[in-house]
C-alpha cells in the first residue's frame, strides 16, 4: 500500500506540474491518452516554463529525482539551455527545512546549546541540498581544544525524516528492476536488481555522516600535499551520524563562470588539473569522489591557493581495487593508442562477452563507433553519442554490464560536463594518456616489482625458513591426507597460487577500452 500511495503521488506531482504531456504523447491514442489530454488542460503548472516544471518536480519528488537532476545539470551538450539552467539550480539551492529544526537538532547532537559551542552561528544555511544542508559559524575554546578558538567552520546537518522516503523510492526501484529482468532481453545482461543494490548501498552510505567525515579525512591525507587539490579538515568530536563540524573553506563555486572569469582563473589550466586530479584519485590511489557535480566543487581565490580546486560533499565516494585498477588503466591506454585489436581480445579473455565471439567482428565494432571521435577537441565530441552506440554494440554482443564500476562511469561524465564548461577545446584523450602511462610504468616497471617485493617481504620472511622442513614432511607423507598437519605448506601453496594470478593480472590484463567500458556501464548511470 505504501508503495502504491508513493506512485500516486509520483503521478499527482507530475500532473501538479505540468509533466504529464510527456506521458501523453509516448501513448497511442486512445481512452488513456484522451483522458490525459484532459488532466494536462487542468494541471496548474502548465502555464510555467518547461525548465522550471522539471525542476519543481524533482524537488517534490525527494533526494533520489534531485540527484538525478544534478546528473544530468552537467551534461548541457545534452539539454536545452533552459532546463539545465534550471536543473543547476538542484546543486545547492534545494529548499531548505527550517532554522527552528536544524537548531534542535545540532543541539541533540553535540549535547549542549549553541552558544556553548560556537561564538558565533548562522542560522540560515549557506547551501541546502537533497540530503543535508549546511550552516556557517565560529567555533568557541573548549577545556580540550583551547587552539579551537575562534576558527571559521561549516556545519552539516542531516535532512529530518528522510530515510522512510528514501527506502520508499528504492522499494520501487527494485520492483521494476524486478520487471525488467522478467520482461525485457536484456534484463539479464544489464543485471539491473544489482546496479539498484549498488545505489542502495551508496545511497544509505550518504545518510551516515560520520561516514561522510571518514571519506573526506581518507581523501585529505591523499592531497594533503598537493597544489591542485584542497579538502576540509574534519572535527571529529563535534562529528556524529547526522550532525558534522568541518573547516569551512573558502571559494567560489566552479560553477560560478562569470565571477571566476572576472577574478583572473585561467580555465584551460583548471580543466586540465581537474582530469589529472580524476585520473589520479582513481588510478594512483583507487579511492574517489564520485559525487562531482559544480555544488560540490570549489575555487579557491586565497592568495596562498589561488586556483586550487576544492572538493565538498563526500557522501558517495568509489573505491577500486587493485585488479579493478590494473584492468582499467590498461583498458583507457589501449583505447588512447587505438589498439582495438588487442581490446577485442582481452574482452573476450576477460570473460564479459561468450568465449565463441569473434575477434575480429568485435575489433571492427569497436573501431567504428570509437574511430570517428579521434583527434577532435572536446567541443566536437558529446561523449553522449559515442555512449548509445556503444550499448547498441554491447547489446549485440551480449556484453554483461559490471555493477561494481557504475560510480565510475557517471563520475567520469560528471569530468566531462565540467571539462566541455571550462574548455571546450580540451583534448580529454591526450590530457588523460600521460597520467595513465606514469602509472602504468610505476606499476609494471621496475618499481612497481620493487614495491611489490616490499609489499610481499614481511609474508616471505616467515614461510622462506620454514621452506626446508615443509619440503621433508611433505616427501615423508607422500601423497597421503596433509591438510590437518601441514598447514604451513598450504598456506605457502596458496600464496604461490597468488603470485601466478598477480603475475598474470599485471602481464596479460586489458580487458576493455576505457569508452566502451564507460559505455556499457552507463546503463547503470540512470539509476544515479
């Protein structure tokens, strides 16, 4: 019944704003598609503009539709100007709950009144999104952190009474995941069911905020050093789930062009750095920010950081592994250096298409819908485009999309929104391949065996003195029952057995090239 009432009101929200002409005209005609004619007459937001309708909506709708409308703010070279005007508003200027309420509750969770913890505090919040919003103030000395006195922090508090409208939305999404398994052909290639498991579990990540705090000091250590890249310092004990107190740091948002402009930002050098400060969180460090929509993302324009990017928001965030990491890289360079061939080939070694495909009318499949998109500025490419034709390719393949590596897809179409805004003749390519070249050789060269040596030493150094009596108790048995007596040795065998794999993940790995993987994964990108 619950879900039935939240589909009613999907509806009724539609109607309310004018939305349903776009259900209508999908219909044949008929009885539904005449009475639909009629609600539309008496809808009260018709007579608002188209943008604004969408954007009304999704707010109505809750932080599931907003997030999808942050999405897609990004992607102008795929909407009209007027919507993704209005869809940009999403980012950071959602209604807000009131001030009387998310008083109370950073009171409830800090344990003392206001004025006891800071000297000063706005009660209007300063940014207000689907999740959480977010309020300036002044931090006042404690018995335990005297050096606190008087610092700038931002204050984030969780949006009340939003988990049941969350777990509502997302019961309907695995019902029609459900559906299109039963009822559709790809249903099985897709594997909708998981990419909904993929975006609950995020999703419910982004509600903890203690979560939140923990992304963002694991991303601060990373750049601590760094001169592209600045990220907040947390409090952590004014942390807790629903109420955080971070450093609040200073700039304009990215998002922002005219002001940027206007203060001397060169936007060819920042959309180069923010590739290579993708590119990096995601291959050198294998953790990233996955959440890169302009109300997210700063400038600094502090003398001392002046050009800097600066990165909010860490509720969702992806991690890589090792193996995700090697395949990828190797996937992105083979793409770069056109060698379709080999991507044909170590797609099919990778298991994500039938063994029996093949080869060569892989290979031609890829070179013709990735070929025409070489060598053009960033301008003359909509990665959109080249995103259809690949997934018409999968579909004829019967490529199996990778759930796991859904985040990484839209994070990168949220990089290339962002690159097309600040410098439309940006190489993407050719910014990306050095990057990528860099790691590959500190992971497969000689650096990369010596960190793996050292890596791999404190494991050795205890089996390598056991070797020798191993070797005489496994002779003395023979071929007989050893697993209860020799312990020791099968954990040698298994390391051995790890070593091979390794070996042959770093060797011989490259399993796809980085847009057909972006392709095929953005199936999942409908549910973000």
């Amino acid at each position: 019944m619950r879900r039935l009432a939240r589909l009613y009101f999907i509806f009724f929200t539609a109607w309310r704003y004018g939305l349903l002409p776009l259900l209508r005209d999908i219909l044949k005609p008929g009885i539904s598609r005449g009475l639909l004619t009629i609600l539309c007459w008496i809808s009260p937001g018709q007579s608002l503009p188209r943008g604004e309708r969408i954007r009304l909506t999704l707010e109505a709708l809750g932080p599931i539709f907003v997030k999808f409308g942050q999405v897609l703010s990004t992607r102008r070279d795929l909407l009209s100007e007027d919507i993704a005007n209005e869809l940009a508003k999403l980012q950071d200027q959602v209604p807000p709950f009131s001030n009387t309420e998310s008083r109370l509750l950073i009171e409830r969770a800090l344990g003392a009144p206001i004025e006891e913890i800071f000297i000063s505090f706005d009660a209007t919040p300063v940014a207000s999104a689907s999740v959480a919003q977010v309020h300036f103030g002044i931090l006042r000395a404690s018995e335990r952190h005297p050096e606190w006195n008087g610092r700038e922090v931002a204050i984030k508090v969780l949006r009340p009474g939003i988990l049941p409208v969350i777990e509502s939305d997302i019961a309907l999404m695995y019902d029609l995941a459900k559906i299109i398994e039963k009822l559709s052909s790809d249903g099985r290639r897709l594997k909708p069911t998981e990419n909904v498991a993929e975006f609950d579990r995020h999703l419910h990540d982004e509600l903890d905020l203690m979560r939140e705090a923990a992304n963002a000091s694991q991303l601060r250590r990373y750049f601590v050093d760094s001169d592209k890249l600045m990220i907040p310092e947390m409090y952590w004990d004014l942390c807790h789930t629903n109420v955080i107190v971070m450093e609040k740091m200073n700039g304009i948002s990215i998002g922002r062009f005219d002001e940027l402009r206007a203060a001397g930002v060169d936007f060819k050098k920042l959309a180069a750095e923010g590739v290579e400060i993708f590119f990096t969180q995601v291959f050198e460090h294998g953790f990233f920010h996955a959440d890169m929509h302009p109300g997210n993302i700063m400038i600094s324009l502090e003398p001392d950081s002046f050009g800097r990017f600066i990165s909010l928001d860490f509720g969702i965030v992806g991690a890589l592994s090792e193996t995700d990491k090697n395949y990828l890289a190797l996937n992105f360079l083979a793409f770069f250096n056109r060698d379709y061939r080999r991507v044909a080939q170590l797609h099919v070694e990778s298991g994500w298409v039938p063994a029996d495909t093949r080869v060569e009318e892989l290979e031609g499949a890829v070179r013709s819908v990735c070929e025409p998109y070489f060598d053009r500025p960033l301008k003359d490419i909509s990665l959109g485009i080249v995103l259809v034709r690949l997934f018409q390719t999968s579909r004829r393949f019967k490529v199996e999309v990778q759930p796991q590596l859904s985040l990484l897809s839209k994070t990168l179409l949220n990089v290339e929104g962002l690159a097309r805004e600040l410098d439309p003749d940006l190489d993407l390519w050719q910014t990306a391949k050095p990057i990528l070249e860099k790691w590959i050789s500190r992971q497969l060269g000689w650096r990369g065996l010596i960190e793996g040596l050292k890596s791999e030493a404190p494991s050795w150094a205890k089996i390598l003195p056991t070797l020798p009596r191993l070797i005489a108790e496994s002779l003395a048995q023979g071929r007989g029952p050893q697993r209860d007596q020799n312990t020791e040795l099968e954990v040698l065998k298994g390391l051995l057995m790890q070593e091979r794999r390794t070996h042959r993940l770093l060797v011989g790995a490259l399993l796809f090239a980085g847009g057909f993987v972006a392709g095929i994964l953005i199936i999942g990108l409908g549910l973000y």
